[in-house]
C-alpha cells in the first residue's frame, strides 16, 4: 500500500510541476529523460490514438528524389509509430491502412472516439525549387537545401490548445533524440511554436474537421537525396516511432496547455509570425 501511495504522490508531483511549467508556456520538462521514462509505459490504458496514413494508393502525394511515392515512407513510418504505441501502453487505431480511403474528411471521421489523431506524412519542395537529376535511368528532381521535420496543427479544431501541446511534446522529444526540424515551411505557415517547428495550417481538412486533437506530422523532405536515404532506413524509422510515441505517451497522460481553447484558437498569437530564410 505505501508503494501505491507514493506512485500516486509521484504522479502528482508530476503534474503539478507540469502545471507550473506550461504557465510560464514552457515544455521543457519533457526534455529530462527520467521523467519522460517513468510516463511513457504509465500512459492512461484507456486512452487511443488514431495513426493516420497520409496519401492513398490513387494520390500518393510526393515522388522521392529516386521515384518512390510518399505514401509508401508514411505507410512505413506509420506503422513504426503504432508499434511504438502499443509498446507504450496505447489503444491504437490505424486510418487508411489500404490506401483506399475515400475522402479527407473520412480521415477524421475514421478516428472518431479516440483521444489523439496524429496523421503521417514526409515533405517536399516548390517546383520552382526543384533541380533535375537522372538516377538509374529516370529523370527526376532533387532538393538537398532542406531537409528535417515539421508539425502542423489547426486552429479550426476544437482543441487547438492540446493539438499544439501534443505537436510541442513530440518536438521536443524528437529534437532530444537527436532529430532536427526544419523552418524552411515557416516561410509560408506561421508559427505555433517557433522553437519545436510547430505551425498553424487552419484550413487543412484531416485536423480541422477532427473532433479530437490532431496534429500533422511531416517526418522529413523526400526531395532531399540524403535524407530520402536516412527517412528509408528501418532503425532510423524506429527510433523516430519511439521519440514521436513517447511525446504522445506524455503529453496524453501528463499534459497540461499552456494556454486554454479561447487563446489558442486566436490569430494574433506572439508566435504568429513566418519566417524569412537567410
């Protein structure tokens, strides 16, 4: 019985010190890895989290600098991250698991009834940016000038402060592991959360028309020749399935807004700024 008591004294401290910290708008307490050790595993049994596939087998959105489509590294990454998941105690639910789906507003849909949606997709470039190359035979395009992650959320879903706490929680952890973000997208989306690469995209109908919290993972520019290797490699998959797992492991069982619903949906945040690149 004291061993319970002081578990539940543990996880009170816990939050409590969450709490403190996401006044002051600060997240870093998931950066310390003895805290997020003990909360990953201990993540709510209940709660269940939606793996969206980005893309379908008809529109399979970006082609690779060496010709793969984008769905097929989302199918990869994503079904990385329900492992990961599910090996952290989480109920997991994975959308468009065949590539068929639909609509994207049947994304959401489909993810009705759990607690998170989190929908994987990797990056591109604009066409104007793109170079040409051939590689084993085929004429394609590259970009090496950019390359690394980026989280998006919306302010038109319902619960825009925890779809922003969850995008932060899993930057964070990514960025403690090693994983570096890219801004080259705060050029044209304004920023959430400029430290963790977190941008607002309001409009885009897989996280606006969520009822639950959503967030839009992009894992890196498949356009970028190196990158495009390091997003195939299957160790390298895992390891990033684990960090964007323990996030969300987190951030569903300790998180704590740093803001509430009515100054998270506002447009004229101080971090609502896009960024011009050198």
């Amino acid at each position: 019985m004291r061993q319970h008591s002081g578990c539940r004294m543990r996880a009170d401290d816990i939050v409590e010190g969450v709490r403190s910290m996401a006044r002051a708008g600060v997240i870093r307490f998931l950066l310390a890895s003895g805290l997020i050790a003990g909360v990953s595993v201990a993540a709510a049994q209940t709660s269940s989290v939606s793996v969206d596939i980005g893309h379908t087998n008809v529109a399979s959105g970006a082609v690779s600098a060496r010709g793969r489509s984008e769905l097929e590294f989302n199918r990869e990454l994503a079904l990385q991250l329900a492992a990961a998941l599910r090996g952290k105690g989480l109920a997991v639910r994975i959308v468009n698991e065949d590539g068929d789906i639909p609509s994207l507003r049947a994304r959401p849909a489909a993810a009705a009834g759990t607690d998170l949606l989190v929908s994987i997709h990797h990056d591109s470039v604009g066409e104007n940016e793109l170079l040409p190359w051939e590689w084993n035979g085929m004429r394609l395009d590259y970009n090496d000038a950019f390359a690394g992650h980026s989280l998006f959320v919306s302010r038109d879903n319902p619960q825009t402060a925890r779809s922003i706490l969850c995008a932060r929680v899993i930057g964070a952890r990514l960025q403690r592991l090693g994983f570096a973000p890219t801004h080259k997208n705060g050029r044209r989306r304004a920023y959430a959360d400029f430290e963790h690469a977190v941008h607002y995209y309001d409009g885009l109908a897989v996280l606006r028309h969520a009822t639950m919290p959503a967030v839009l993972y992009e894992a890196g520019v498949i356009k970028n020749r190196a990158e495009e290797l390091l997003l195939r490699d299957p160790q390298r998959q895992a390891r990033m399935a684990d960090a964007i797992a323990t996030g969300i492991a987190a951030c569903l069982r300790n998180g704590v807004p740093a803001a509430d619903e009515e100054e998270a949906d506002r447009r004229d945040g101080a971090d609502e700024k896009t960024w011009k690149l050198p």
